[in-house]
C-alpha cells in the first residue's frame, strides 16, 4: 500500500514547488485567503530550500480546518512537516 492509496481522495500530491512564497520580512507565507502555518520548528531558511527544492509533497485534510503539508526529500527516511493550509471561513 502507498501513502496515496491510504489519503485517498482527500490527498494533495505535487511538489513543494506549489508552497507559498515567503517574502522576508513577513511573518508567515503569503498564502492570500488560505493562511499557510509553517511548522513551529521550521524557520524561513529552511522552508525556501524546501520550496525551491522541488520535492515530492502530500497535502492532506487533518480536521475541518486545514490540510498538512509533508515533503519528502531523497535520502531521508522520515517525512518532514512543513506546516498546514487553512481553509478559507
């Protein structure tokens, strides 16, 4: 079984390519009327290397309010939470 059998349909697969930019200066991505949390544990740095480095990325509802980013990158084992997506409302 592979990850996206078991997201089913509610699943997001593409790349972190698709992660909003984070301008410098701004608190948090610039995600318009879908807030994007980063991780708490996740600073800028990171999250650009992540969202130019194009990885495989899994976006999945975990409650009625939001989906959770994850990225895996080559040689890794574990996947890396990058944050969660707010629904608008």
């Amino acid at each position: 079984m592979i990850l996206a059998d078991w997201l089913g349909d509610y699943a997001d697969i593409s790349t972190s390519s698709r992660l909003p930019a984070w301008p410098r200066g701004a608190e948090m991505p610039d995600g318009g009327e879908f807030p994007f949390h980063v991780a708490d544990d996740l600073p800028q740095v990171q999250y650009d290397a992540l969202r130019t480095g194009d990885y495989p990325m899994v976006c999945y509802i975990q409650g009625r309010e939001s989906t959770l980013c994850l990225i895996k990158q080559p040689g890794m084992s574990a996947l890396i939470e990058v944050g969660a997506q707010s629904f608008p409302g």
